[in-house]
C-alpha cells in the first residue's frame, strides 16, 4: 500500500486545493514538515484564488502575498447578524427604546422611498424619543485569526444607510469602536448626528467609513447605531 506522502508532490498540491482553507491551516498544515511546506507554497493559494474566482480589481494589479490574499478574499462579507431585519429584532441589543419604541416595517414603508438595492425588503425604525441598539462582533469567532489581525490588518469597511420620513425632521447617529480581547477601544469612528429637516426628499443615504492601520490587538467590533 503506498503512503499518501509517496505520491508526488503535484498530486498533493492538487489535493490541497479543494480542501477548505481552515482545515489546511488548522489541522493539515500540522501533519508533517512536508504537508507544512506544500501548504505554503504560493502556488497554492493562487490556484485557489483564481479557481474560486477571486481577483484583485484591476487584474493586471501584482499580489504580494496569495495566502493572505485568499483568506481575506474568503472571509469578505457581512460581519453583522441580520443586518437588513428580516428577523425582526433578533441578534441586536437594545441600549435605548425610546417613544414608540423600536419597530420593523416593509419598504417602503413610512419612509416612503424605495431602496436602492431591491434585495433588501425591510428596513428598522426608530421613534420620537431616543431608539439606539447595538451589536458586537467576535472577529476571530468569524475566523480572523490573531495574525491576520495583528500582522495584515485588512481595512475594515462600515456602511451603514438612513432615511427620514418626509413630513418631520428627525437625527441619525453611529459609533463603530475597535477593540482587544478585553474590550479596550483601539480606534473609534464617531461622526456628528446628521439632521434631516421636516419636509425633506426622504432619500436614502449612506453613511461608510474605512478603518486602516488600525493598531495590532483588534479582536472586536462594536457597532451602534439609531437617532430620533
């Protein structure tokens, strides 16, 4: 019987690619010297890349590094849990239900305009007195590793979008904080509420901001957002 290490080292490249990336890193790569330097090899992780149909926006454009490349490309997408309320009120915490307190509705709804992606079906809704929730994100439980945090630390990208009702004026606001494993605040993004006047266009508008070179240590995200 031949020992699977016996075959050549192409075969086993080959193999590699389709196992998912976490269990190369996990637990492959920990198997022997040999497995450890196949999974590293740049290869790799470019055939990966470019067989799941991940490329850099200009396509002409170098990557220096393909392993990290991978990962970040992998792990790009929505960190917040029912971001659009099609679960109501579920993964958030309230910090202030104010009024009439928070509620859901379906677009358009009182907002009366639609959205710009038609994907997205209800949106949430805050009242006449203060309505603030909040939710936090364990980056390494959505599979950012220390090193990736600390060495490469990818841009991280807020959006965030907001709309008044026509007929009163209202104010949004939004605190994004970055923070260690013990919860020390590392770097935050606190713009000044924005006021919409009574009487408005009642457009939706997006607020975004891009954290970058951020200091080492970022294990959390904090993100709170709400008006009146």
């Amino acid at each position: 019987m031949v020992h699977i290490n016996e075959l050549p080292e192409n075969i086993l490249l080959e193999l590699f690619i389709h196992i998912p990336a976490p269990q190369l890193l996990r637990n492959c790569r920990l198997v022997c010297r040999l497995w450890r330097d196949l999974i590293d090899v740049v290869s790799l992780w470019k055939r990966k890349s470019l067989r799941e149909g991940f490329f850099t926006k200009d396509r002409c454009e170098p990557v220096e590094d393909w392993k990290v490349f991978y990962i970040l490309c992998s792990l790009q997408r929505n960190l917040l849990r029912n971001p659009c309320a099609e679960e109501n009120l579920s993964s958030w915490r309230i910090d202030s239900n104010g009024g009439d307190r928070w509620k859901v509705e379906t677009l358009p709804g009182s907002c009366g305009t639609s959205f710009p992606d038609n994907k997205v079906k209800k949106y949430f809704v805050t009242s006449f007195e203060m309505c603030l929730k909040s939710q936090m994100v364990d980056l390494k439980a959505e599979g950012y590793c220390e090193e990736l945090m600390d060495t490469f630390r990818p841009d991280i990208v807020v959006k965030d979008w907001v709309a008044p009702r026509a007929d009163c004026g209202c104010t949004y606001q939004l605190r994004v904080q970055l923070a260690s494993a013990d919860y020390i605040v590392l770097a935050s993004f606190e713009p000044p509420p924005v006021t919409f006047q009574q009487w408005n266009d009642a457009k939706w508008q997006e607020i975004s901001h891009t954290f970058s070179d951020y200091p080492p240590g970022v294990r959390h995200i904090l993100f709170q957002h709400g008006g009146q």
